[in-house]
C-alpha cells in the first residue's frame, strides 16, 4: 500500500470517527435537555427545568420571532431577605437580654422589635449545629456527630455533609435566592482544605454563590487565616484589625453588589463570626468596660443571673438554680493570688461578647441605609451550643485541653509573665480562654457547659426573631420546645416552598426539623416538635412530649486530661440515668429517674431506636481519638517535597513536624547573616518553627505557650548548605529528640519534653519561607511575616 492511500484510508477513519462523535455528542445535547424537559416543575426536583423558549422558529429567519422567555415566579409576592446570625460558645444566661451581665444592645434591640425564645436548643457543640441548622436534620444522620477535626469513620461521625441533604442555600438558590456566607464555617474535611482542595464540600459547594471568614473550628481575630471562595487571602497587617469588624465590611460590601447587580431577587445571609469561641481575642477598652464587675465569681454571678431571669420572666416561675456539678471547682477555692487572672480573663470574655454583638448591630443598621431592613427576615441565634469549659482552669493557650496537656494554673500564669502578664492577654500572643467556671455559670440556670449533649446548659441557646411589618412584638416569651434543626424547614413554610426529593440528582433524604413559623403570631400555638434526640462524646438524651431522659457519658469538658481514664473505661450500657418532667421543671432540676423507672426505661428503649436511625452508633463515637489519637483525619502521604513558594498548608493535611518522627531536609542558599523562616507550623499558641537569626539557625517548639525549647547553631556562613532536621517522637505527646546537622556535621541538638500530640491549632498552617498568620515565635513578632532573605531550592520532609 502507497503511502498516498495509507493516508487516505487514515483520513476516511478520522471523518468517520468524527462523525459518530458528532452523533453522539447531537445525542447528548438533544438528551439532557428533552430529561430536563420532562422533570416535574413543582419543585420536588432541583435544579427546576429550563424554561422554553418563547421565540417563533421557521426555516427562514425573516419568518422567525425572537422572544427571551419569561422566567416563572416560583416565590410568593414580597418573598423575604432572610438573614441568619449564629454566634459561637456563648451560653443561655451570658447576654442581659436574658437576665445575664453582658451588655448585648443589638440582641435587646431585636427582641424589643420581635420576640424571643426560651426553649430553642443546638447541638452542644460546633460543627454538627452547623450542619443541622443548613440541613434541616438531625446532626449524626448528615455525617456531623464531632467536630470536623475530630472525624472519624462512622457513619454518623465522616465530618462530610452528604449531597443527599442539600442545605437552605442550595435549594433557595435554585427559587432565586442570591445566597452569601461569612465568617465560621467549619463543615469541610480537615483534609480539604487545601489550595488543590476538592473543593466540592466548601461553602461554594453548598449553595452559596459568595465566602468570606474561615474553614476550620476557630481562627485568631487579629491574623485569621482567612478564605474568599475558593482562594486563601491575607488579612492587612493592621493593629485596629479585627475579624469581626471585617466581616461586617464584607458582608455590606456584597449587599451593594446585590443592589447594584440585581436587587430584584431576594438574598439570604448566613453571618457566623468567629466570636465568642476562644481564642478570646479583644481589644483592651473592651474588656476594660467590665472591670471589677466579676470579683465576686461565678457562683456569686449565676445567683444574681438566675434572680434577674425570674424577674424578666425569662424563665417561668418556679424555676430552680441547678447545682454545681461537685467536679466543678467553686470560686472559693481559686487562691487568692490567682483571682486577677481569673477575673481579667472573664472581663475580655465579656467583652468579646459586647463587641460581637455591636458589630452585629452595625450589619443591621447597614441593612435599615439601604433599605432592606423592614423585609428581612432576621434569625439571630445567640449561641451554636453552651459556653465552652475548654478553657479549664484558665488558659493561655486553648489547644492545651483538646491535646489532653496536663498542667496548672500556677505555670499558666509563670508562662504569662514571660510573655508580658496580665495586658497581654486577649492580644495576639495568647489563645486565652476563661476557667471553666465562667462557661458554666454562662449557661444559668442550667448544669453543664458546652460539649454535653444531657444537659440544657449545653444545648439552650437564646434566640430572637425580627420581621419588621410582620412579625409583632407582643412581650411574650415563646416557650415552645425548638431545635436548630427547625430552621430551614420554617423558612421553607413561611415561602410555601416544599422539601425537594431529588436536589442535583441525588435523592433527599427525610427532613427531621418541624416548622416553628406558627409561633411568629401565636405565643401560644403549640408546639410541632415532639421528639428531639441529643448526643455528643456519648452525653445523650431524648426529648419526648415534655420529658427528658439524658446521661452525662464519660467526659468531663472542664476536666479532658481527667477524662481520660474514664473514657477508657467508660461503657454506654451501664451509664446512670436521669428523667425530667419538662413541664415542671425547666431547669432540670428534680432528677425522677428513681421515682419512676418504667417511664425512664421506655425513654431509655426510645432513645436507642432514633439513635440508630440517626447513625448515631456507636455511642461515644466522638471519644475515639481520645482512646486511639494516632487515627486522627490525616492524608495517606509520609513524604512531602515543597518548593519555596508552598503556603497555607492545613495542619491537618502536612507533615507533622512537632508531632510524630521526621526527617527534614533543606537544601537553601544562605546570603551573610541570613535571616528569616524557614518553615513554620502553628502559631502563638502553639508550634513549631525554625528560622535564620543574623547568620543562625533557630530551632523553636513553642509547646502551647506554657514551655519553650530552642536549638541554636553557629553561624552558617553564605553560600549553599545542606539543613537536615531530624526528629525522634516515640509516641503521641511523648518528648523529641531532636538533632541539626549542616552539610553532614551536627550542629545543634535539644530535647522537647512533651510534644503536642493531635494539632497546634484548628486553622493556622505549614509555611515555607514565611511565617504566616500568628507567629510562632516572639522573637520576630515585629517582622512578620519574617520571609527568609536567602533562597530556599528545596525542602523534604519524610515521615517516619
């Protein structure tokens, strides 16, 4: 065969493989459009079908008509904005506007305008009431049962909100909604949060068309490590920024672009700030407002409360104050010595708490300029769960507790003087949070704190609505048994807009939330909401037509090195019980597991068939990583090889240098007295980092404030060097071994004590070359981000 026909008969191919890929990809087109077509326009399934052409189509264009088509109107008339604020670790008896001592003049001026709830519950923790107020379900049955970092493969546990649960934003975009988010997010895999992503299951991926705020659990409010969509950016190196009052910035900001752009749609805002969860940062006039205010402690604070509330009619008469837990330390037994440091760190949780709630008042007033104050539909819910008791006893670094870090209060306040003493906490040199004491008296009149799911003083979050024009405050408390899971179906009934069974083609599953939109009218209507189950760390309990059967499980919050022994050894079938009768006792107070023990087995008996219907086995999922921390969320890689450029890299995802044997080797060119980072991880609170200091190495663990061990080299003189690191960790939180060597030859050695066995921090991040965001060492706090002046060609890291 001549090359010529060879040629041909390969052209002939290629027009015929052409040709059924034209036919096929016809297919495809004419395909996907007629499935469209046919799909119910009910709204049952999401996205809705397209909307045909209007235009008149001939063979011959001067007998065609071209029409745009008119796009349904699928919301009633005057649709809503509908704006959700959901603040964080705040608990019930904290804001005055519910009998507490903290000034919250944006929460008061809703209520004075709307109404309030008494009875409206969270999950007592993070992450999961997240997923449940956008889904409408129950936690553990939309993968959310622990925080995302704290994931673990169970069903009920992945940290992943699955599709087959699309949230609010999802299906209200698809009615004409333009959706936006700020702030807390805290609802994608530890693992997924990096450059590459995927990035699927980030706030973008969940219905909402515009982010702005952070990823993971918590984020220092002076160098948060911040996310725009899809993109990591920086915030300004300025000593009057606060993320708080960013957001607010930003979140005017897109209600301009909505004006400008198209004003005709309505929009819904999910504003969730950083605040109050610890770090408790705040600038100091704010804390200084509370001065001497809590000399007198906690228990002194929570009579005064729990006297006001009764006043308020806050709560109803005949309410008990519920007792301190006997492991709860009392203010009498805090030395005296030690009291300034306890009381100083309540007054900047204080006020963190005025700040956030002002800032919330600004968003507002931006709302009321450009006219869009009297149609927006405002849920402000003060609180995602309970006070947080992950401060302990007073801390200055608040990873200490979720690392299970032993320590005391007296090396608190020694590691706070080396570092500037009592001014400089709730400034960026501290991840303070206050004792658990104040977390607790926060939740008057309740027992218990955030990360109990038995407990109201876990769950009870104060709430208020305002729908100016059609909400009327009328001054009665709704009393009404509610959950965050009731949101979404409320906003769903009060738009006449039905539960989609199909959203992107994946088949929803049932919606457990009950529409509350009844209450808006009626103080009195009753209640859709008879069934609520709870559960986190295996504290449980089951709501029933006014009862409440619950029991504490085996963790302690104000006590997680203490807790340890009894997780190990905790098992959920021989837990102790209790039983309230609601309508009587709205505190839990009166314990009736005893008097009536038929009741307490047949709630018992019910418990166990919602859990398992939730996917909430087994029990006390969310304690596995206590038992096992080696199974904590993390990549399947052990080797890592970066350039000079790699930035922003999550905890979670990178090696873990400071926390398990590794191996580093940096291959730089060094200039004289080279200066700058190397590579860092962590940040004040806690972490690692190693950088050049007028010609020297530096090695530097920051062991979450309280210790700091430091390894120094010679002078290295310029031109290029092998660096190699080389780190011995023989079990989680165990001491490291740590040796230098420059170019084959040790340079420098130190041993670290005890190491951080499960994160430095939720958000800050492995940097090379620069220390980004909170800084892991004072000594160049004043230079950040400290980029290092020489060039660094490579940098490995082998896990071993």
């Amino acid at each position: 065969m001549t090359i010529r026909s060879k040629t041909r008969n390969w052209v002939a191919a290629l027009h015929a493989l052409r040709a059924s890929t034209v036919l096929v990809a016809s297919a495809i087109a004419f395909t996907a459009p007629i499935q469209a077509q046919s799909a119910p326009d009910d709204g049952s399934v999401l996205p809705f079908p397209p909307t045909p052409m209007a235009s008149k189509i001939a063979p011959r264009l001067q007998d065609s008509t071209m029409a745009w088509p008119q796009e349904p109107q699928r919301l009633p008339k005057g649709a809503p904005n509908i704006l959700i604020v959901l603040l964080d670790d705040v608990g019930f008896g904290v804001a005055e506007t519910f009998g507490g001592e903290v000034h919250t003049p944006t929460l008061a001026r809703l209520a004075a305008e709307g109404i309030s709830y008494n009875q409206f519950n969270t999950t007592s923790i993070c992450s999961p009431t997240r997923a449940s107020l956008l889904t409408g379900r129950n936690h553990t049955r939309v993968g959310s049962g622990t925080i995302a970092e704290r994931a673990v493969a169970f069903d009920g546990f992945t940290g992943i909100i699955p599709k087959t649960a699309a949230t609010a934003a999802e299906v209200l975009k698809n009615y004409g909604y333009h959706t936006s988010a700020f702030g807390k997010w805290h609802n994608t895999p530890a693992t997924e949060t990096t450059a590459i992503g995927p990035k699927d299951r980030w706030p973008n991926g969940y219905g909402f068309e515009y982010f702005y705020g952070f990823l993971g659990g918590e984020t220092s409010q002076y160098e948060p490590r911040l996310t725009e969509n899809y993109d990591a950016v920086e915030p300004p190196h300025d000593p009057k920024y606060h993320l708080t009052s960013d957001m607010v910035d930003k979140a005017l900001k897109w209600l301009d672009d909505y004006r400008a752009y198209d004003p005709g749609k309505p929009f819904f805002m999910y504003w969730a700030p950083g605040g109050v969860h610890g770090p408790h940062h705040i600038f100091q006039e704010w804390a200084d407002k509370y001065k001497g205010k809590f000399g007198n402690g906690w228990d002194a604070y929570r009579e005064r409360v729990y006297k006001r509330q009764l006043e308020m009619g806050v709560i109803p008469p005949g309410t008990k104050l519920t007792e301190r837990d006997p492991t709860m330390p009392s203010w009498d037994s805090v030395p005296k010595e030690q009291r300034p440091f306890q009381e100083r760190l309540m007054e900047l949780f204080a006020g963190f708490v005025e700040h956030t709630d002002t800032e919330v008042g600004r968003l507002v007033d931006g709302l009321e300029v450009r006219g869009l104050r009297n149609n927006t539909l405002i849920f402000y819910i003060f609180g995602d769960n309970g006070s947080s008791a992950e401060g302990q006893q007073g801390s200055i670094s608040e990873l200490l507790a979720q690392n299970n870090i032993e320590n005391t209060v007296e090396q608190q306040i020694a590691a706070l003087d080396r570092i500037g003493g009592l001014k400089v906490l709730g400034s960026p040199r501290t991840d303070n949070m206050y004792h658990a004491g104040w977390a607790w008296a926060g939740g008057t009149p309740f027992k218990g704190t955030k990360l109990l799911g038995s407990y109201f003083g876990g769950t009870r979050n104060p709430m208020v609505v305002s729908w100016p024009g059609h909400i009327k405050h009328d001054g009665k408390m709704r009393q009404q048994f509610q959950h965050v899971i009731d949101i979404a179906p409320t906003i769903y009934d009060i738009l006449d807009i039905r539960n989609p069974k199909v959203v992107n083609g994946y088949e929803q599953m049932p919606m457990d939330g009950t529409s509350f939109a009844g209450t808006f009218s009626d103080a009195a209507a009753k209640t859709q909401k008879t069934m609520q189950f709870f559960d986190n760390n295996g504290s449980r309990g089951l709501y029933l037509d006014g009862w409440f059967a619950g029991t504490m499980g085996p963790f302690i919050p104000w006590d997680t090195p203490g807790s340890v022994k009894r997780v190990a050894e905790w098992d959920s079938a021989t837990d102790p019980w209790e039983l309230y009768d609601l309508r009587s006792d709205f505190s839990q107070a009166n314990d009736l597991a005893k008097q009536d023990p038929q009741k307490l087995e047949e709630m018992k008996k019910r418990f166990l068939a919602v859990a398992d219907e939730n996917k909430d086995f087994p029990i006390g999922a969310g304690n596995w990583l206590r038992l096992h921390p080696e199974d904590r969320v993390k990549t399947a890689y052990d080797e890592w090889t970066f350039g000079p450029n790699s930035r922003r890299m999550p905890e979670f995802s990178g090696p873990g240098v400071g926390r398990q044997s590794t191996h580093v080797t940096i291959d730089a060119v060094f200039g004289e007295n080279a200066n700058g980072v190397l590579y860092a991880v962590g940040g004040a609170g806690g972490g690692l980092t190693v950088y050049m200091e007028g010609g020297h190495l530096v090695y530097e663990y920051n062991m979450m404030i309280i210790e700091n061990y430091q390894a120094r080299t010679e002078k290295i003189p310029a031109g290029k060097h092998e660096i190699v690191i080389d780190t011995k960790i023989v079990k989680p939180a165990g001491p490291a071994e740590v040796v230098i060597t420059v170019d084959g030859a040790e340079a420098a050695r130190t041993t670290v004590k005890r190491t951080v066995p499960a994160a430095f921090t939720a958000t800050e991040s492995f940097d090379i070359g620069v220390d980004l965001g909170s800084t892991v060492s004072l000594s160049y706090e004043d230079k950040r981000p400290f980029a290092f002046d020489g060039k660094i060609e490579q940098l490995k890291v082998t896990q071993k």
